[in-house]
C-alpha cells in the first residue's frame, strides 16, 4: 500500500474488498450475526388484559390496580441495533508473518460486520484509535456511509504510535447513551510489564452500559520467537531497540511464559465481566473463527 494512494486506487481497494466481505455477510454472517443479537433489546410496545399463560412478572401494577383488572406490559424485540468498531490502528497493526498484517485482518473483519449490520438493516459507526481516539464516525444506515466506513478502515493512519484500550472504552461510554453492541477489534496488547490489562476499569464501565465483545487478532510469530541467533528488535509502538539471543532456550522459555501469562489474565477477566472474545491469528481462517464465536452467542 503507498502512503499516498490515487483516488482510483483507493476505489479499487474498496470495490474489491466490498465484493468479498459483502458476498461473505449475505451468505454466511447475516443469520448467524442476527442469531447472536436478537433478542439482546426489548422495546416497551403496549399494556393488555392479563391472559392464560402470560408470565405474571410482566403484571404493570399500576394500571392493574387502577383499571382494578389485571394487566401486563408487553415487549417486543427492537428492530434496530446500534453496532460500533473500536478499531485498533495503532503500530503494532503493522506486524505480519505470515499471509497478511493484523492490521489487514483487522479491516476485512471490521467490513464484514459492518456489511452484515446494515443486511440486518442496524445503525453502524466506528471508533479508531491508537493510544488516543484518532476518529470517530457516528452509528448510521445506508451504502453511502458503509462506504465511507470501509474507506476509513482501510486508509485512516494514525497519528500516534501506541495502544490504549481503555481510552476507547471511555470515549464510547462517554459518545454513546443507548446500549449498543460494541466490537472491540485489536490484538490487546495494552499490558503492564507484568502482563497485567491496563483497562480493566474502563472495560468495567462500559461492559455496564453496552453489550462488549472483542475480536483479538494476533500473529503466530508474536507467541513463539524462532531460534535464529543473535536477531535485533525494535518495538513498533515505543521505538525501543534490543539485542535478542534467540539461540537461547532459557530466552525463548521466558518470552512464552510471558506471553502465556499475559494471555492468561486476559481470559481472566473477560470471565470477570462476561465478555464475549474470539482469538483469530494472521494465518486463520477467520470465517470459521467468526462463525463459532456468533454460535457462542
């Protein structure tokens, strides 16, 4: 990708990447994405006389005791949900061993969701960020703003180099009032040096209001350093370089203990506030991954 493509190869990319992810939310995702969220919003339709078999938690008693009959709310399913990505678009994005970056995962899985929203006929918005929050695009329908979307998504770069999770989070709580299903795209890697979330509490909050799920992407490379001898490295997000024996079993041994911990309290606690997440890596199918977090649903 250039860093400054023509407006003709911007819609190449865009036309391209529609087709795929459009084909895939119609045939595959539409009924399982719906499957998943049906149901997670009820709107207040009408009060009616009580009949046979209605559930009596739904008696209105107010209405009950003045009308001096019995009477139950009745709810239905809203129609129409308010979906927002929090994409992550930091550096460490750029990583990629295998068949494409994280980055690149990111963004076909981001267009896939926001083709199945609109095919359920949601509201769709996103919310970029690095370790600030770099855009904001408001929840709306239509192809027109679909379409802006994905441009964003694949184009929008960053201005900051790091990873805050909770700065996402907060700035969602904060943007949005109605509970909405919220999408956490990223591969999570906002951890102290002891491999402990930095945004336990942000994720608290807004797991309080809306409906999180996070999507972690990650490459293969990143569990499991290869033994290649003396190999020089650089983190992407804090520019810090390092000198790495990786013929050393004992170095090798570490860096997967680290990684394993990290992962660890990362499952812990998502258990913690019932956060639903999938693990999907540069070189997975993610079709396959997608489907069975939806069926978990």
């Amino acid at each position: 990708m250039s860093s400054n493509p023509s407006a003709n190869d911007l819609l190449k990319k865009v036309r391209k990447i529609e087709i795929r992810t459009r084909a895939l939310s119609h045939q595959i995702f539409a009924g399982e994405y719906h499957s998943a969220f049906k149901g997670r919003g009820m709107a207040f339709s009408e009060v009616r006389e009580y009949q046979y078999g209605d559930d009596p938690r739904s008696m209105d008693w107010n209405v009950t005791a003045r009308l001096r009959a019995p009477y139950v709310k009745v709810y239905e399913e809203e129609r129409e949900m308010t979906v927002v990505l929090l994409i992550d678009i930091s550096r460490s994005g750029l990583f990629g061993t295998v068949e494409r970056t994280k980055r690149d995962l990111i963004a076909e899985i981001a267009a896939v969701l926001s083709f199945s929203a609109v095919i359920n006929n949601d509201k769709v918005g996103a919310l970029f960020f690095s370790d600030k929050v770099e855009k904001f695009i408001p929840p709306k329908k239509g192809r027109s703003h679909l379409l802006h979307l994905i441009r964003e998504i694949i184009e929008l770069k960053p201005e900051s180099d790091g990873t805050d999770v909770g700065e996402a989070l907060r700035y969602l709580t904060n943007a949005i009032k109605k509970k909405c299903a919220a999408f956490v795209l990223s591969d999570m890697l906002d951890v102290t040096p002891d491999g402990e979330p930095r945004y336990e509490d942000a994720l608290k909050v807004a797991k309080g209001r809306h409906d999180i799920s996070v999507i972690k992407v990650y490459d293969p490379r990143e569990r499991t350093i290869p033994s290649v001898g003396l190999v020089h490295v650089k983190d992407s997000e804090t520019g810090e370089s390092a000198w790495v024996n990786t013929s050393n079993p004992k170095v090798r041994a570490e860096y997967a203990r680290w990684f394993g911990k990290v992962d660890e309290r990362e499952r812990k606690l998502f258990n913690r506030y019932q956060i639903d997440s999938v693990d999907i890596a540069t070189n997975d199918d993610y079709v396959k991954g997608l489907m069975a977090f939806f069926g978990r649903r």
